[in-house]
C-alpha cells in the first residue's frame, strides 16, 4: 500500500530544524524512560478523543502518526485499531528508529514508520482517515502550513485529533526568566518558546480548511525538587529551545543561578495535593510548573 510521495521542504528553517533533529535524536535512546507527561498526555488523547469517535465514525483503515516519536501514541492506535494500517513519521531517525525495533518486537505487520517533517509530510493526497499527534505541533514553526498539510492528507470526513501545549505552559521558568534579567541586568539565554493560545491553533486550523472544530484546554501541575530538575528534565526528553536567537553572553551560568533562586522564592510548595514530587512532601519543598494542556479534534468536510 503506496501513501508516499515526493516533496520539497520550505516548512522551517533548515538550522532550526536540524537543532531540532538533533535534540530529539540524541533523547531517543532514553526518551521513554523520562517521557513521562508524554505517555500521559497520549493516553488521555487516547482514551478522551480517540475511542468516543470509534462508535459513530465510518471504519479507520489508513491513520497517520505525526511527531510519533517512540512510537507510543502509534501503539495506541494499533490496539484501539487492529485491522487498520498505521503510519508515523518523525523528523528524527532515531526516533522511527526505536519506534521500528518495537513493532518488530511486537511482531506487527500493520505499522510502518517513515523519517519525516510534521510540516512537509511525504505522504498523497487524501491518504488517511484520521491524522493524529501528540505533543508535536509546538515545535512547527509555521501551524496553518503543517495544519494545511494535515488537511491535505485527510480523506473527505476525515478526523484530525492532536495534543499540544498552550500559552500558560511553563509561566513560571519564563517569569524568572525575565525577573532575573531585569534584577540583575543579565541576558545569557534564547527566549522561551513561545506556545501558541487557543484562538490561535483555532484560526490556524480553520485557515487550514477544517470544520467542526473543539478545543479542551486544562492546566496541569507538575512538581519538581527544583528548577535544575525541571531543566534537566526538559533536556532529558530533547525538548530545548529550538530557536536560538538570544545572546550567548558569558553571564549565561550566572542567569541560571539567579534564575534558581527566582524560582525558589516565587514558586515554592509543600503541599499534599501535588503527588507528582518524589521526595516526601511533610519533609520537602518543591518547585512546581504548570503545563497548559491543548486537546483538539477537527473534520475535513
């Protein structure tokens, strides 16, 4: 069964996305045992998108995967959908890489996985009946053009359903982020990433011709020993910076520390209703983020 076609990639600029290549790459081998919010994150895409649309949708039989990573939303998918064919492309090869070694493992002989960009997909028109991702799309630069892709790709009453993050997350990092830079007239960091608010990815998406659009957004605590924690963290799973425009000044250590001692003073807890902290929290403060999570499903009519 032949999906694939040849394109041409305008979606990013080649250096931001070989950092991003890169970054993921190098997480690939361990991605899975720090992913931990990812595989969240897939399962509630999973159990609160996907099955509800399995009653009352015509039969899945060619999805796509987009920004598979490992491959654990494709698995997912595979056992919601047995009969189906399933593709997933990443921008990184080690990435598809261990995601093949698991359906080998696996034995599965309906899944297929291509090295590919999000935002440029290899793959025919009218090509599937539903397009999913998890936790991809915040590292496209451009949504209308990779949303427009998805539409492209989609069958006429095909479903397109995503997670990705929206503008509250990580308020707190950048909030040290900029009270540091301003107290201590230090600038050593590219900026945050900026993630996209909800009217955004709407406009975005209807831009991209799809219809019947829903949004669920909720917010989501995570807790963290400290702020060396939440980066190292962050760094474990590849997901830094793609856009490194700020100045690499020799302050940069400097800011950090500053930064952590920001985050300490501003947004510290100690409190039994945040269960995410592996330190016991009668004995321990921990320092929390907020992850703003973004569920959308769509139509191509």
């Amino acid at each position: 069964m032949s999906v694939i076609k040849t394109v041409r990639d305008f979606s990013l600029k080649e250096s931001a996305k070989n950092d991003i290549r890169l970054a993921f790459s190098n997480a690939a081998k361990n991605y899975d045992t720090h992913a931990l919010f990812q595989k969240e994150m897939a399962k509630e895409l999973l159990n609160g998108f996907v099955l509800p649309v399995t009653t009352h949708h015509s039969p899945f039989t060619t999805i796509l995967d987009i920004g598979c990573g490992t491959g654990f939303l494709t698995h997912g998918l595979s056992e919601i959908f047995p009969k189906a064919n399933i593709f997933g492309c990443d921008i990184a090869h080690e990435m598809t890489g261990q995601a093949t070694c698991k359906v080998k493992s696996a034995k599965s002989k309906k899944t297929y996985f291509l090295t590919a960009d999000g935002g440029v997909l290899p793959y025919k028109n009218k090509a599937f009946d539903m397009v999913a991702s998890n936790l991809a799309y915040q590292w496209i630069h451009d949504a209308k053009t990779a949303f427009s892709e998805a539409h492209r790709v989609l069958r006429p009453g095909g479903i397109f359903i995503f997670s990705t993050l929206g503008g509250e997350t990580l308020k707190e990092l950048r909030h040290c982020y900029a009270e540091a830079s301003a107290k201590f007239n230090k600038d050593g960091l590219p900026p945050f990433m900026a993630f996209s608010e909800k009217q955004a990815v709407q406009s975005a998406l209807e831009g991209a011709g799809f219809k019947n659009i829903f949004i669920e957004t909720t917010k989501m605590i995570k807790t963290y020993p400290d702020m060396w924690t939440l980066l190292k963290t962050i760094k474990s799973i590849g997901a830094g910076n793609p856009f490194k425009d700020g100045d690499k000044s020799l302050g940069r250590g400097f800011l950090l520390k500053k930064m952590a001692e920001v985050y300490k003073e501003r947004f510290q807890i100690q409190d039994s209703r945040f269960k995410s902290c592996s330190l016991h929290l009668a004995t321990c403060k921990c320092i929390y983020a907020t992850y703003e999570a973004m569920f959308v499903r769509a139509l191509k009519l």
